[in-house]
C-alpha cells in the first residue's frame, strides 16, 4: 500500500517516464538461493533497515 500511495504523490507533482531501453533485472539471487530463502533475506534487509532508520531519527519505536 505504501507503494500506491506514493505513486500517487509522484503523480501530483511530475508525469511518468518510460526507460527506453526498459530496465532489467537479473534473477541471480533466486537462481542461487531459491525463492523462499530470497524472500527471507528481503525481509530481513528491510527490517532491519526499518529499524536503523527508527532508531536513528525518529527516536521512538
């Protein structure tokens, strides 16, 4: 939801830019770990960034 919602802000203040060539991603890290294991790990990461943000400026978790 926080993705749609900032989509929506992005919106308000400029237009969409279509990449030419597109973006692309490379599947090496599922290829290795797996999909499950890489999920975990992503989570991981963003919890744990979550929690250095929290700590470090808003003081109040």
């Amino acid at each position: 939801m926080e993705d749609l919602e900032f989509a929506r802000r992005m919106r308000s203040l400029t237009s969409i830019t279509l990449l030419d060539p597109p973006v692309e991603t490379s599947p090496r890290r599922f290829n290795n770990l797996g999909s499950v294991r890489t999920s975990l790990l992503n989570n991981l990461i963003e919890g744990v960034s979550q929690y250095i943000v929290c700590r470090s400026f808003l003081f109040r978790c």
